[in-house]
C-alpha cells in the first residue's frame, strides 16, 4: 500500500456543466451536470479504480484534471516538482497558465480507451513515441532513439517495432504502445481511461498485469477509469463508485467489494458475473432507466431507480460522508 504521507493528487468540489442550447437563438435551454461537486485523493503509488455505468461522468473527470476540459468549478492540487532537483510542492492545476501546465503535464499522462484511434496512422511506433520527448525537450535526437528501444522493451514489444505503422499491430500491442507513450516522459500519475475494454478478457488480463508491475517498477499511480468491476477489483487500491456526475461510495478494495453499502453499489456488484455457473448469487435488478441529466430528480438522484427508497429520498439529497473505518456512502439509510 502507498505511504499515506505522500499526497499526489487532490480534487476538491470539482464540477464540468455543459449547456444545451436550442430554438433559432441558440439559447441555453438546459445544463447537463456531468460532474456535480467531486472529490478525489491520489496518494503516490495507489491506483483509484472510477466505476459507474457509462455516461455517468468518469472520463470527463479524468480529462478535466488533465485540463483537456477546462472545468465549471472546483479546485485540483498536484503535489510534484515540475524540474528535475526541486523540492515537491502543490500546484493548483486548474490556475495554472499555459506554460506552467505544459510542464506539469509531464507529470501526469492519460492512457485512451481505443489504443487505433489515439494513435496517428502516419506515424511510426518510433516517431509517435519520440514526439513527447521532443515536445518536453527530454533528449537529443540519439538518446530519443535509445530512449524508444527501452520503451519499446519495458511495455514487451520488439525495438524492431519502431518502424512499423499502428495499423500492423494487433489491439493489445496497440494499447501497450499507447502505455509506452504515456511512460516516455516518466510521468507520476497516468489517468487510464477504460484501457481494456475494447480488447479480448485474455488480452486484458495481460493489459492490466503489465500495468501492475509497471507500477511497482516505476511507482506510478494510477486513476483507472472502468466500467468493468472485475478489472477493477483486480488492479485498484481504493474504488469510487460514481452516479449521475457524483461519487456515491468510495472505500478500499476490500471494504467495497466484501460489504457495499450504497444500494447501487450492491446492483452493481450483483451483476458481476461468477466464475463458477454452479454458484448461485440474487441479481438485483433495477427498475427503470437512468434519469435525463438535464433533468436530475430532486434528492437523491438514485431514488427513481432504488429498490430501498423512503420518502425522505425523494427531497432530501444524500451527502457522501464516513460510515466507519473510512467507508464513505451517500445515502440516507446506511
């Protein structure tokens, strides 16, 4: 487990709106709240699994740290030296102008969920890993290419790969480019975004594995961003379950996963198919669909949907705050 001294990363209140426009004027008819008030810690060396049904808000937050969304609200401290010998101190990443954050995002890489699409098809291996050196001034033009062979190496590819196109290559050697990439600038954090999801289970086990002794190698931390439980459960160290643009349950891997205590925790966790089809295991089957975004339900956004719900669901809003032993839930019947 990582050192709970060493804080990495910090997000406060964090809020992404989008506006709806509509009519001949354009005229902002709605906001769709993808994120709604989050907060996240990143301890160095930890991987915080982000799960929660598709549309719910994870890459929004991933890329709003990264600054690839400039964010509505909200605060985001990365505790990093942005050159080699200075002392590690926090920087708001959400105020940083333009130079300084060219610097600091050294310092965090994303990992995208379609290892073809984020890879430029006229560039070779070897150019597409040189780029980020270039751009980050990290070495001459033979160190680049010494520093390709090593990537290439650490990830499990051939150097001679350096020549070939992304399109010669299958998706998981695809996606373990896309991981030497994210490595070539030695990054501390990498936001990894669905990174084996379009790829076959067997692929994925080898996917994940690579990024759990790249992690011990390197002492990364990562923000995996799933939808996939079992993947989850197998790489994090902390999980935050995510609902309608908030975080509704965090807790250690082992809490989470051995006594939920939101109600679409369980759901979720009881549609996680078993290993063994003689096990038995009571599906909970939600009612409905999830509402509009641009038309949240008042109280707990989850009421619609809950098997549990009281009236006080319908009015009242849940705060996400500490059941016991740093177990968070947000609901009001834990």
């Amino acid at each position: 487990m990582p050192n709970a001294n060493e804080m990495l990363l910090q997000v406060r209140g964090l809020k992404k709106h989008f506006p709806v426009g509509g009519g001949l004027l354009r005229r902002h008819r709605a906001v769709i709240k993808a994120v709604d008030g989050v907060d996240l810690t990143l301890e160095r060396g930890e991987t915080l699994g982000l799960v929660g049904e598709s549309g719910c808000g994870k890459t929004t937050i991933g890329r709003a740290i990264l600054r690839l969304v400039d964010p509505s609200a909200g605060t985001a401290t990365f505790h990093t030296a942005l050159e080699e010998g200075e002392a590690r101190r926090p920087h708001a990443v959400f105020d940083m102008k333009k130079s300084d954050l060219r610097r600091l995002r050294r310092q965090m890489q994303i990992v995208f969920q379609d290892p073809y699409g984020s890879l430029n098809p006229r560039m070779t291996v070897g150019a597409l890993l040189r780029e980020p050196l270039t751009v980050h001034g990290l070495s001459t033009r033979g160190e680049a290419g010494d520093r390709v062979t090593e990537l290439l190496e650490t990830v499990g590819l051939n150097p001679a790969h350096a020549r070939r196109y992304p399109h010669e290559f299958s998706g998981g050697q695809r996606q373990r480019i896309g991981i030497a990439r994210a490595l070539a600038v030695r990054p501390e954090l990498i936001i990894a975004d669905e990174p084996v999801s379009a790829l076959d289970v067997s692929i994925q086990a080898q996917i994940i594995n690579l990024l759990k002794v790249l992690q011990d190698r390197f002492r990364l931390s990562y923000l995996f961003i799933s939808h996939d439980l079992r993947v989850v459960r197998h790489i994090s160290d902390r999980v935050a379950v995510m609902y309608l643009g908030k975080i509704v349950e965090t807790a250690t891997r082992d809490q989470l996963y051995a006594k939920p205590l939101h109600p679409y925790t369980s759901a979720l966790l009881s549609a996680v198919p078993l290993p063994d089809p003689t096990l038995g295991r009571d599906r909970i089957i939600l009612k409905g669909d999830v509402p509009n975004p641009a038309n949240l339900p008042p109280g707990c956004p989850f009421h619609p949907r809950c098997p549990l719900a009281e009236a006080r669901c319908k009015t009242e809003v849940p705060v996400l705050e500490d059941k016991g032993n740093g177990h968070k839930s947000a609901c009001h019947l834990v």
